[in-house]
C-alpha cells in the first residue's frame, strides 16, 4: 500500500511538472499490479489492518455486487432522495445507487433528483477509484466528480474525464475527515446513511456513539443507516444512541451486515437472541467513544479496553466464553459449565437456571404477553435495565 501510494504521489507531482497525461495513463496500468478481481469482475484493494493483517476493501465474491446487495438494495428509492456515502473509497456505493436510480427513473420515479455528499478521507484511494477498471457506466459519473475534487484540492492539473452528469444526479465530493464533514451537514436530511470504513478494529473512531449521534442528527425519521459490520460494539453503539438495530443483508459473509433506523417499520430482521444478550449483559457490548470526535484510533481503542475491564463483573458479565448467551439454557459440557457458571456467579447468579437469571432474559420470553419485548432495541434496553436492578438490589432472591 506504501509503494502504491507513493506511485500516485508521484504521479501528482510528474502531471503538475509536464502537463502530460501519459503520467496518469502509466500509473492507471500500474495499479492493476497492486489490485484483486473480484467474482463479478470488478476490482478491491487489500489494506493492511489489525495485527498487520490485510483486509479486503470488499468481499472476494465481488466488490460492486456487495454494494448493491448490501447498501443500495435496502434503500426505498422516492423523488427527492438524499444519501451520505461515508468512506467512499472506490466510489462503488455512490455508482451502484446512481445506477439503479437511473434504472427506476427511467420506469416509475420522476426525472428529479438523487443528491449524494460522498466523504473520503484519503486523496489516494479516491485516485485509485479514478483509475479503476469501470465495472458499470455509473462509475463514470464518479470518477468524474473524483477528478473535478482532486483538481480543485491541488492534487491533479489534467481535466481528462469527458462524462456528462444527469441533471437529476447531485454528487459532492469531501475529502477530509467525516467527524469534521459530519457537523456542518444538515439535520433531519438525508434518508440513507452508507457507513463503509475499514473493520471497526482498523477504524473505531467511525463507530463510536458520539459519531452516531451526529448520524441520527442528520437522518430522517424513517431513513436508514446501512453498515456491512455485525460488530457487537458497533451495534451496542447504535442501541445506546437511540437506533431501532437489526441485520442486514447477507453477502460475502456467514452473517448479514447491520441497518438502523429511527422508524421500527424499516426493521425487517431482528439480532439474533444471542447478539442481544452480549449486547445487553456483557462486557463485549461496552460501545466505542469519542465524545469530542476528535480521538485517535489508538485511543478510542485503550479507552474501550479500560472500560471493559471495569465493568467485567462489576456491572457487566464477562464475555469470557460468551457467558450471557448460555442464561436459560441447560449446558452439557462439564467444563464450559464451571466457566459459565464462574462468570455468573462473580454477579451473584447461581445457576443459568436461577430466579436471576431469567429475569435478565424475561424480556425475550415469547410464551408471556405481558413481558416480551417486540423489537431487539427495546429488548436489549430492557434486559440491560434489569441487570442493573439485579446489581443494585438484594430483593431479587434465588
């Protein structure tokens, strides 16, 4: 990744010196070296993340399919629709959505209007999503916007992309940092979220409660936020702003990503009881902060870390072989069972069994009216709610 970045560096620096587009005509089949073809045919970019791991930008069964299936697919298409696309990176999302909108224009949706504010950070990855192999002709359109906002911001000289934008497309381009972007948008505005960073191993500081109350800030009551992560942090976060949660499609992955809204209508899929459990109970649920949105990585990361060590056994139960999941259940594994039952006791629960411990899970109790909560944000709430009352009262007796 260094040594491409430093190829495109050079390239800024070759075509502002000559004036020549040979410059960026080299670099666009270099790049190809440095690249993965994915299933579909379209392009990813490997990353190094966590632990000097690498990750894919997307999944290996195909970029641009990915970002149909997972963000544009759930969105309700209407005249008039805003979307903030963050991270952009490649421009598929915002290609994938203007290709579709284009399709439903043509059918049932008046000639007007698809407004789209695409934030990316890097200066280099948005160069990459430039030179890329186009995948459908709606990649143009972005790649056109990419060059206008590289020219503009000093990075390239040349205007070589010749593509028209449709009167009813809007597209603006940020590069900078979208916790900065976030707090000079509208609210109450747009009617889909695209949340695309890297892992939120790599990138916490997009997916911390505070960065998501600048979300629901700016969402409308019935939008939605699509993310591709089923992260219990980054869900946990999203209950803890005030989000309804549930999954979202499955692609690439064994499990679906994440969509969230402030409307329970736009919920078609519920978390797992499991999700909910960790999410509720367990130190694995302990969200990530930035209260001023302006932390490190590393920072959100140790500050997330410290939290979960306190509350492990304090106020939370402890992760540790997903205890919570087990409550109500009968555990055959003699081994598993004294680790379960270790963790639970540590908050004075004496069995998965125990008075206690159906209380915690009450509201998931189906087979009760009275008690089952019908949503998993609310369910989750609760039966957080109801640890606390168990931490902090004697009177709920085995």
């Amino acid at each position: 990744m260094d040594e491409l970045f430093r190829l495109i560096k050079n390239c800024f620096w070759k075509e502002a010196e000559t004036k020549d587009s040979v410059h960026r005509n080299d670099l666009s089949l270099k790049i190809l070296d440095y690249l993965d073809r994915t299933e579909d045919g379209s392009f990813t970019l490997n990353v190094k993340g966590f632990n000097n791991t690498y990750q894919r930008m997307h999944t290996i069964k195909g970029a641009v399919s990915e970002s149909f299936e997972k963000f544009v697919n759930p969105i309700e298409f209407k005249n008039n629709l805003n979307v903030l696309d963050i991270c952009s990176g490649l421009g598929y999302n915002s290609a994938a959505l203007i290709h579709e909108f284009l399709n439903k224009s043509k059918i049932d949706l008046p000639s007007d209007g698809l407004h789209i504010d695409m934030v990316e950070i890097s200066p280099y990855i948005l160069t990459i999503g430039l030179l890329i192999p186009n995948s459908i002709d709606s990649h143009s359109i972005v790649q056109r916007v990419i060059e206008d906002k590289l020219i503009e911001d000093g990075y390239l000289i040349l205007k070589l992309k010749k593509t028209l934008i449709p009167d009813n497309i809007d597209l603006n381009l940020f590069c900078e940092d979208v916790r900065k972007t976030v707090k000079r948008l509208p609210s109450d505005y747009y009617d889909g979220i695209f949340l695309d960073p890297f892992s939120p191993d790599l990138c916490p500081e997009l997916f911390t409660v505070d960065f998501f109350k600048e979300l629901k800030r700016i969402i409308k009551n019935d939008g939605v936020l699509l993310t591709y992560t089923s992260s219990i942090p980054v869900r946990s976060g999203l209950v803890e702003t005030g989000f309804y949660v549930g999954i979202g499609p499955i692609f690439g992955r064994k499990t679906g990503g994440t969509i969230a809204s402030l409307s329970l209508s736009k919920i078609e899929n519920d978390l797992s009881f499991d999700d909910e459990h960790l999410i509720a109970l367990s130190d694995l649920g302990i969200p990530f902060r930035d209260m001023d949105l302006n932390l490190t990585s590393d920072e959100i990361l140790d500050n997330r870390k410290k939290e979960r060590l306190n509350s492990r056994s304090n106020y939370k139960l402890s992760s540790a072989v997903k205890t919570p999941i087990f409550l109500g259940m009968d555990i055959e594994d003699d081994k598993l069972k004294r680790r379960v039952l270790k963790n639970l006791n540590q908050l004075d629960i004496v069995s998965t069994f125990s008075k206690k411990a159906i209380f915690l899970i009450s509201p998931q109790d189906k087979s009760n009216n009275k008690i089952f909560v019908n949503n998993s944000r609310d369910r989750i709430k609760k039966m957080s709610d109801n640890l606390r009352l168990i931490i902090n009262f004697e009177d709920i007796a085995e």
